[in-house]
C-alpha cells in the first residue's frame, strides 16, 4: 500500500461525504449558519446591555 492509495481513498471519501450529504442539502447549512449568527448576536447584544445598566447602577465599581 502506498501513499497515493491513502489519498485516493480520502479523496474517494470525501468525494462521497460531498454527493451524499451536500449536494441534498443545497442552501440549507448556510442558512442555518447565518440564522444561528443572527440570533448570537442579538443575544450577546441583550446581555451587554443587561451588564451595561448593572454597571451603571454600582457605585462601587472602577471606572
């Protein structure tokens, strides 16, 4: 066994992993990505304010 049999067989693979899995799904995982992106974000957003008014409202904290 040599080393291009290893990498044919990845390739082969990986070549499987891409029609069988991919191409269904089409648009799909990205979507899902930038959806999931949206939704952190605004999260993250609401707690910065949360921590934000916290902050404001200690007078005993460094400024």
């Amino acid at each position: 066994m040599s080393s291009s049999d290893i990498f044919y067989g990845i390739k082969d693979g990986m070549y499987w992993v891409f029609q069988n899995t991919l191409e269904p799904l089409a648009d799909y995982p990205w979507i899902v990505t930038l959806i999931f992106g949206f939704v952190a974000f605004a999260y993250w957003m609401k707690r910065q304010v949360d921590y934000n008014k916290i902050a404001e409202n200690d007078p005993n904290q460094i400024k």
